[in-house]
C-alpha cells in the first residue's frame, strides 16, 4: 500500500480559532474559501491533524475544515466536564463554527466519534446543511468490548521521558489504523503530544474527556438518529474492526439511509484515511451525483 505522496501532503493549510459557545475552538482551514465544503472530524482522543492527508488529497478541490474537539490539541479545555465533553455540546460547537464562517451547506467525514457527532448534527442542528456523510468505522450502535478497551487508555494516558518513546506507543496501540509511513506516523505524534509540568510528554488531550461514557451513557445509542437520516450516507469499515461489527454495518445497509458500506482491508479501528485507496473512496462518494 502507498502512502500519499509528499507533495500533497505539503499544501499550506491556515491554522485558526473561534469562540464558540464561549469555548476556543481551534481548527485548520485547507483549500480555497469559495469551494464546496468538507468537514473533517476526528476520533475520541485524536486532533483535527489526522486529517492532514484527507484534507491535502480534497483541497484542490474543497474548502476543508479540520476542527479540535474541545479539550483537544490546541481548542481549549471544558471547565465544565461533566456537561460539555458529549455529542450535544459538540454539535453546538459545529454548528457555531460553520454559522460564524458562513457555511451554509457542508460534506461531512467523521472518524469513529467524529462520525457519530455528523451523524448527530445531519438529524439535528445542521439537517438539511450536510449534504453527504462519510462515517469511518463508526455506526448507530458501539461493540461494548471495544467501548471499554477506548476508555481504558484514552482515561489514563501515560506520560514519557521523550517523544521517541511516545511515537513507539502510538505505533502499538493505534497500530489498527492500518500502514502509516515512517514520516506519516511522526506527524501523528508530533501533532498530539503535549509537555506535563515535569517535563514528561503526554497525549494532547483532556483525560477528562472521557466522562461522557459515564455522564452521557447512551451518547452512542444512535440507531433513532441514523434511521432518521436522508442523505447519502457512505461507511467504511475497517476488515478487523472491534467497534463497528459486522452485523452492525450489515443493518447500516438495510435501515435508514442504507449506507454504502465498504470493508477497507488490513485495518480495525480505524482506517487512517491517508492513502490514495482510501481516499480516493471518499472522493468518488462526495462527487457522486444524486
């Protein structure tokens, strides 16, 4: 499998912030302002970066926008945990950064938690404004197995004497994500790792975050939600995924929007979406005509 070439990985994106519900939000901003817009979200502990080579292989085309969840990467922390860090209060946060940019009408591609918010949004706050929806390895209903092994290592991220050290763990435990270059998997570090008062480096995250499981239990109970939607709908599934299993994905078929449903092979949760296989699938899905 090849990786995306360099030089579309080197297109200059503009790194910005907006308050939005009185939280700072930070976002990257890839392609010219008058072009149809994509909406790229992340995954639960991730950063808006993972959609580098998304958003490079889309902007000669689209206007791509690549959000920090609060309490992710450089978007500020919720000083109210327990109420912010769920699917409501980010879609209340998308919606009022697409108000504030002028957005009328978007494309939605979202990994894992990212795809559940669009999914979220498309039924809800922003319906009738997205236009098409990319789910990555995500669907109406969570392996419960999965759920738990997520929040076992996104609630206590450990911490390293060097960034070395912290590339070596995110190889091993985001090693489903499929085949990242050497250079692709020293992005993904360098683009989530924050300093601790002693010096050790840490995921850039909030690890309070992850109180929506306990707070928001039934945030991912989406079946009502994906039943009510009306647009095309695109999932890719990554072939050994632990969270989107198979029968779920069979049902995405057959309920609801009847989403398209691509197995991307040699992936679990979840695919990188930085290849051309896989990014040329959301491509095609996005320039489909109705």
């Amino acid at each position: 499998m090849s990786a995306v070439p360099e030089s579309a990985a080197m297109a200059a994106p503009r790194s910005r912030y907006l308050r939005c519900e009185g939280r700072e939000i930070h976002f990257m901003d890839w392609g010219p302002e008058g072009a149809p817009v994509v909406v790229a979200w992340h995954g639960l502990a991730r950063t808006g970066r993972d959609m580098d080579d998304l958003a490079a292989w889309l902007s000669p085309r689209y206007r791509v926008l690549c959000p920090d969840t609060i309490g992710r990467g450089l978007s500020q922390w919720s000083p109210l945990p327990q109420t912010e860090y769920c699917l409501a209060f980010y879609a209340r946060l998308a919606t009022s950064l697409l108000d504030q940019l002028g957005v009328d009408r978007v494309h939605w591609v979202g990994t894992s938690m990212g795809g559940a918010l669009g999914m979220l949004c498309a039924a809800g706050p922003l319906r009738g404004r997205i236009r098409r929806l990319v789910l990555n390895d995500i669907g109406p209903a969570l392996a419960p197995a999965a759920v738990q092994r997520i929040r076992a290592y996104a609630g206590n991220p450990p911490a390293f004497d060097t960034v070395s050290e912290l590339e070596a763990y995110f190889r091993t435990v985001y090693h489903p994500y499929g085949y990242l270059s050497d250079v692709q998997w020293r992005r993904l570090t360098e683009s989530s790792v924050r300093r601790l008062p002693d010096g050790r480096v840490t995921p850039h995250y909030d690890p309070a975050m992850v109180q929506q499981f306990i707070h928001h239990p039934h945030d991912y109970d989406l079946w009502p939600v994906y039943d009510s939607l009306d647009i095309p709908v695109l999932c890719l599934r990554g072939a050994d995924s632990d969270l989107l299993l198979p029968e779920t994905a069979e049902a995405m078929r057959d309920r609801g929007p009847r989403a398209v449903v691509v197995t991307v092979a040699g992936c679990g949760h979840a695919p990188a979406l930085n290849v051309p296989e896989q990014l040329s699938l959301v491509q095609r899905f996005l320039e489909e005509r109705q």
